[in-house]
C-alpha cells in the first residue's frame, strides 16, 4: 500500500473516530456520563454541570439529547466558542454540523439588511468598487482575529485600550485612515489600498467596521475618537515641526491626542468659553489655566487640542492651542453611562505653560478651526450611528427566528414584525442619505464643502440620531427583559441603549443641529420664490 493511501486510511479512521451516533449519545444520560448535541457537535458535560452558573440540573436534563434550541434560548454562540475546546468530543454521524453566523464572525453577513445594498448578492451601488469589497472584507476579517478579544476585555474591565492595542492598531495606518483622504495616506498601503487612490469611502467602510470591534461604543471610542476629532486641526492649522512631530507619533500609535472644547460653562455654546491663555512677557509662551469637561480620551491622552480666550468677549477672541501633558495639567476620570473605556475627562490646566509654536492658526482665529473641523466630526458620527444601528436590525432579525413564544417563533407575531420593518426602514433611509452626502465630499471641493454641506450634515446628523433612539426602542420590546441584561443574548441591545445619547449631544445638540441646518438653508432662499 502507498503512502498516500495509508495517510488517507489515516485520515479515514481518525474521522470516524470523531463521530457519534445519536444513539449513542442517548446512552449517555446520566450524571456519571452527560452528553449532549448542539448544531450536529457533541459535547461531554459531565464534568461542567458541576460548575455551569445557570445550576446543575437544567443542563443535566438533557443529557443524551439534542439541547440546540434550549442552548440558544439561553445564550449567544460566543459562550459555545468559550467552551467548546475543553467540552467538544465529535460530530454526529452522518450529519454536517451547523456553520453559525456570530456576532463575532467576520464573514459578510447575509441576515436581510445586515449589510448596505453594495454588499448584498446581486445587488448594485454607483458609489463603491472592487477595492471597496475587499477592503470591507479585510479590515473585518482584521479587527476580529487581532483586536475583538482585547477590546471585549477592556470593555469588561471598564478600562481604556493598552497603549500596546492603541499602537498595534495604528501600524496598519488605520489612524490615517480615519481622517480620510490626505496628504497623510501618501505612501501608505491600508489592507491593499494605496493611500492616494484611498477616498471618503474608504473612510466610510473604516468608521463603520470600527464599530464591530467590541459592539460596544466606549471601548471603540477608546481606540482613536480622540485622534479622529483632534489631530486635524494640527495637521491643517498646526506650524512645522511641530505637526510633523505630533502627527507622527499619533499615527504610530506612540501618543494619543484629543479635542478639549467643552466646559462646563459652555458646551454647544463654543463662543462663551472661559478657561484662558495670556502670553508671557517674553511673548514666547502661553499661560494656560481653566477646566475642561467630557473629553473623550483625556483621562490618558498626551496632547489637548484646547479652545482658549485670548481676546475678548465673543467668537472673536478665541484661539486654539495644542497643549501638552506637562506641570500644571492633570485629568480626573467622568464615570459615563457607557463606562470608562473611553476615557471621559476632567481636565484642569493651572498655569500651563504652553510654547507660542503650538498656536494652530491665527491668534483669536481658533472659532473658524474649530467650525473647519465640525462637518468631518458630524459625519464621522453619522457613519458611527448608522453602522451601530444596522448591527442592532440584525441582532433583532437573528433573535425574532430563532426565539419561540407561544409556541411559535416571534417573527410570526405581527408586532414584532412591524417594529423590524420600521426599524429596516429608519436605517436605510439615513444610510442612503450618508451615501448621498459621501459622494458630495468625494466631488465637491474642499474650500466649498464647509458652506454647501455644513447644513445637510448637520440634519443628517439629527436624523440618524433619532433613529437610534426608535431603533434602541424597539430593540428593547423585541428583546424584552434581555434587553436590560448585561450579558447573553441582549447584552448589545442593552450597551446600546446605554450610549445612544452621545451621538445626540456630542458634536451638536440635536437642537442646536436643526437650527443650524435650517438657518444655513435660508441663507440660500431664492428671494423670488413665491407661494
């Protein structure tokens, strides 16, 4: 016989060896011996229902049975991939185990409207090609293998990401990434895609993968929401070498920056800031004193970009500085209703002493960087909420199949079915309207985007967060009391409903969004039309 075929009886016996029939699982229905069958596998849990948290006897009462449906009335599958090492001893015989769709998977999904129309078969979309598909599929595939089980436990821990995670995230470029197109992605390569040829896209696909890192919003925005919303203004308005130096090391991952505006005396209301910055005699340093708060990522940052009053009352006598951590700057931790992994913070600056280099733009001219820097802000949040939201319809698809109630699946309830169709519906509006608004950025010049998109983001905005508020809703009714559990199977619905607030009030009240998107429009009223 040839070596190939005894490796092939080999292979042959070790196949059969690994699988069981029913019957025999049957046989082994006692406390001495458990076994039961989830998804065609078999799993000895003799042992384990010694030590299984939900109590011994549930899990015993099937042993020698299939106990799949009881499984996944109790649990998501990514307490079977916990497990499965220790307890798993074969498959069924004559049988093909069940492949499971996770959350943790990182293949495309095909649960209906878990992926927009591009990534749908047979479906069409003018806006993304080839490079688009893969790059999805890589960067998905990257973040579960390399960055979801740390992330889940930062999460877990209520701590922010390692700096360790913080850098290894960053040598794949995807901090540039995030800031879309630029003179920053030249010479970079980001899971197969040359910088230059890199569009808002692109970006788009990396804010929403960004958020399956963890299904949790303060981790996701431990990881580089600082950096997203506060290294622009040093790249556009920052003096060399100072930006080449700080862009650097956050890129690298080596040190992390956010964006410090709000105060408790002024939130959306950016033209009453107090906390100051008057130059030194020698006219070679700022001296910093005030507070800031809701910083996100400032409890561990080393760079604030800081809205400061340099002149008078007013728009017209702020300027933006980037400080450093040094003497006279410390942070204290905000404890969030989405938790501390996102390093929410109170910052005090007493008397900081701050080098005149590290103006960004004009003196008394920091109210224009800060309004330069807003539509990117605002849109980076939509296509945050938008994606958070479509991973919520599809957690509620999964659940209303496979949950029975009255003795039939809940899909076959009519008003389960409406409150998916409405919350299908929310979500595809908002995310062709962001796709609408994408391709304006990736056709419309720089110079005229901060006028001609400034209102539309600003409504989009709005209206992506009032629909998280009647996709959370909704999402709590189909899960029920699982919806307000931390843990199985509505552990996301219930994270999300926690976090839905932060999209409303960060970047812009939702008020403050409205009014602002309806006076930019009148600003454009033909004043000859007429009812």
């Amino acid at each position: 016989m040839s070596i190939a075929n005894i490796e092939a009886k080999l292979r042959k016996n070790n196949e059969n060896e690994n699988k069981i029939s029913r019957q025999e699982v049957e046989k082994h229905n006692t406390k001495d011996s458990s076994w039961i069958i989830i998804n065609g596998r078999v799993y000895d849990i003799t042992k384990f229902a010694l030590l299984h948290p939900g109590g011994e006897d549930i899990l015993r009462e099937y042993a020698g049975k299939d106990a799949t449906e009881m499984f996944y009335d109790l649990h998501r599958e990514e307490t079977l991939d916990k497990y499965k090492g220790r307890l798993y001893i074969g498959d069924v015989k004559d049988e093909v185990p069940e492949d499971i769709m996770s959350a943790n998977d990182a293949r495309i999904s095909t649960v209906p409207y878990a992926e927009s129309a591009k990534w749908r078969e047979g479906w069409f979309s003018p806006y993304y090609n080839e490079t688009h598909v893969e790059y999805r599929k890589k960067i998905r595939k990257w973040f579960a293998e390399n960055v979801r089980e740390e992330a889940v436990a930062f999460n877990n821990m209520d701590k922010p990401p390692s700096l360790e995670l913080n850098q290894k995230v960053a040598m794949t470029g995807l901090y540039a990434a995030r800031l879309g197109p630029g003179p920053w992605l030249n010479g970079r390569n980001i899971f197969g895609v040359n910088g230059e040829d890199f569009d808002s896209f692109h970006e788009l696909i990396t804010h929403e993968e960004w958020t399956r890192i963890a299904g949790a919003l303060s981790v996701q925005d431990g990881l580089g929401t600082g950096l997203v919303i506060g290294l622009p203004p040093v790249l556009l308005f920052g003096q060399s070498p100072m930006r080449e130096r700080v862009a650097k090391e956050c890129f690298d991952g080596d040190k992390r920056i956010c964006l410090a505006i709000s105060e408790p005396f002024a939130g959306s209301d950016v033209a009453n800031i107090k906390c100051t910055a008057t130059k030194t005699e020698d006219g070679k340093h700022y001296i910093v004193s005030g507070i800031k708060k809701w910083i996100t990522n400032g409890v561990f940052c080393d760079y604030f970009v800081t809205a400061v009053r340099t002149g008078g009352p007013g728009i017209g006598g702020i300027s933006l500085l980037l400080v450093e951590r040094s003497e006279g700057l410390t942070t204290k931790n905000i404890k969030t209703s989405y938790g501390s992994s996102a390093g929410t913070a109170y910052v005090i600056y007493e008397k900081v002493k701050v080098p005149v280099e590290n103006l960004l733009g004009m003196e008394n001219g920091g109210f224009q960087c800060i309004m330069a820097n807003f539509n990117h802000e605002r849109w980076f949040i939509v296509c945050s909420i938008s994606a958070g939201c479509r991973s919520i319809v599809e957690e509620c698809f999964k659940w209303a199949m496979q949950r029975r109630v009255f003795g039939k699946k809940l899909i076959s309830q009519p008003v389960i079915r409406q409150k998916l169709g409405t919350m299908i519906y929310k979500v595809e509006t908002v995310h062709a309207w962001l796709e609408e608004i994408t391709y304006q950025i990736t056709q419309m010049p720089q110079e005229e985007q901060f006028f001609k998109l400034g209102g539309p983001i600003a409504l989009l905005k709005t209206a992506a967060t009032r629909m998280a508020y009647d996709i959370s809703d909704n999402a709590c009714q189909i899960f029920g009391g699982r919806a307000i559990t931390k843990s199985n199977q509505g552990k996301y619905i219930e994270e999300f409903q926690r976090s839905i607030k932060y999209g409303a009030i960060l970047g812009g009240a939702e008020e403050v969004m409205v009014d602002l998107g309806v006076r930019l429009a009148q600003r454009n009223f033909p004043p000859q039309a007429k009812l």
